[in-house]
C-alpha cells in the first residue's frame, strides 16, 4: 500500500494531549528523585485518521478542513486499495474521503461534509459551523445543493478529461458513440452556470463568503468543487475567480497545500492530453 501519513500539528492536538497530562498531575505526586533519568516522551498518536485520495476534490475538501481547523491528524494515501477486503469491510461504499474516530458507532465516517459537520460539531468549531439554527440550516442547504445539484454537473463535465470512472447508467459511462458523450459532457458543462451563480446571488448574498466574513465548511466544499473545472478551462465568472482566491488568502496553507494535490493532477493529465 502506498501510505503517506502526513501529520499537521495543531490546536485540536495540544487539547487532546494536553487532558491525559492534566490528569497525571492531578494524580498524588510520585516522590521525585534528583537525579530521575528524563523520561522518553511517547510517541503523540495522531488524534484523526483520514484516508483519502489526492487527486480528489472530494478529499480536499476534508484535508482543508482538517489542517484550517488545526487538527492532529494522520492521512494515509488509499489510492489503489478503496476496494480492497480489508477496506470494504470498514467502509463498504468503498468513498474517500473517510474518517476513522472511535466515538463513531461503526468506528468509521464517509462523506465530505457529514465528516466536516460532525468534526465541527465534536469540538465546537463554531467559526467553520455556525451553531444557531438559522446560519447553520444556509449553510447545511448549500452543501447539500453543491452535492445534489453542482457537483454531478462538474462530474459529468471533467470526469471524463480526469480519466475518473463515470457513474452507471449515465452516458459518458455507457459505450455510446463518443460524439454522444461529448455532447453530455457539454451539456453538463452548461449546466454548470446556473447553479454556481446561485451560490453567488443567494448565497453569499453580498458577503465575502457563505458563512459570513470567514468561510465555513459550505465555502470549503465549494472552493475545492471549483479546482476541478479547470481540467475543462471552465471560464469562471470573475467573482468566482476573487471567492477560491480570498478562500486561499484566508486559509493559507491549509488550502494551498491539498489544492497543490489537485492542481499538480491537473496539470499532469492536461500535458499528457497534449503529448
Ligand atoms: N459525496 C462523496 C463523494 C466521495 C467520492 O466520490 N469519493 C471517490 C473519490 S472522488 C472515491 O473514494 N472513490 C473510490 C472508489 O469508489 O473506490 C463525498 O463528498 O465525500
């Protein structure tokens, strides 16, 4: 397997790390020896698996997430083995990104946002996730529309480009003539400005973001669906173009550094397109 555990030190880790010392101290005191040999300290476990695949969007949206937030985690490259028995029988709708946590019921959390809203809502990440009802519903409703309604249409647009498997039952998966499934791909790419738009007008609605001043969990998901549209040199609006780059200002590193994955995968499939 060809694993890469990357760990990004973070706020969440000094937390979890932190408890378990409070209580030793807390603990009678064991007579202290002058001359007591320092103690190795143990190795930190990363507090979060994450498997994920780097070319991914879908991933990306966690991996931001993950460092934005600060978290402890470890991630492990699944690409080659989401089908593999040992993965299946974790996961057995085989998607990336998942998360491993033993607070879940079955030890294990797929989906970009379920983990994102259930990581935020573990540790009261309130800036990424608002809590009052209200904010928290716009933005659970343009997650739920970025995954229901834009994000088959940026599927069926760039999948085929990424050379990503379509899903059954669609045209560009069948063995339609190709003439047919250019045409679907670029319907599907004219679908896409209706919805993006939405996102906009209704939205953002005059804000720098969907979750108001900072971007939340709804504005990470849409940044990251965005990458992928230029495998198609999608021209997006010019608001779209200062949103994904105020995103990337914002979080820095924690988005330029999985959005590298993805653009460095682009890259690569557009000049091998060319050769
Ligand atoms: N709606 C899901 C989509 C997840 C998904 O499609 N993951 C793909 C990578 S983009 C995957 O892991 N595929 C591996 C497989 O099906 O074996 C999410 O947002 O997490």
């Amino acid at each position: 397997m060809a694993k890469t555990a990357t760990k990004t030190a973070g706020k969440s880790a000094a937390k979890a790390a932190a408890k378990p010392k409070a209580k030793a101290a807390a603990k009678p005191a064991v007579k202290a020896t002058a001359k007591a040999a320092p103690k190795a300290k143990p190795a930190k476990k990363p507090a979060l698996k994450l498997s994920m695949l780097k070319p991914s969007v879908n991933n990306m949206t966690v991996r931001v997430f993950a460092r934005a937030a600060g978290f402890d985690h470890a991630e492990t490259d699944a690409w080659g083995h989401t089908r593999s028995p040992e993965f299946m029988a974790r996961n057995p709708a085989h998607l990336t990104p998942m998360i491993e946590d033993k607070g879940l019921p079955r030890g294990v959390l797929w989906e970009s946002c379920a983990i994102m809203q259930y990581l935020a809502n573990k540790h009261g990440l309130e800036k990424f996730y608002p809590k009052a009802p209200a904010k928290r519903a716009m933005v659970d409703s343009a997650m739920f529309y970025l995954i229901g309604t834009l994000y088959p249409y940026v599927a069926r647009a760039t999948y085929p480009a990424l050379g990503f498997p379509q899903y059954a039952g669609e045209v560009g998966h069948s063995d339609a003539h190709p003439d047919r499934k250019s045409e679907a791909q670029k319907a599907a790419m004219a679908a896409i400005a209706e919805p993006l738009e939405v996102f906009h007008s209704f939205f953002r609605d005059g804000k720098p973001f969907i979750g108001g001043k900072n971007p939340s969990i709804a504005d990470i998901r849409l940044a990251a669906t965005l990458e992928f549209l230029a495998v198609v040199d999608y021209a997006l609006p010019k608001w779209a173009k200062d949103y994904v780059a105020a995103i990337e200002k914002t979080l820095g590193k924690a988005y330029s550094e999985p959005a590298g994955d993805v653009r460095g995968y682009i890259a690569h499939v557009k000049s091998q397109a060319k050769a």
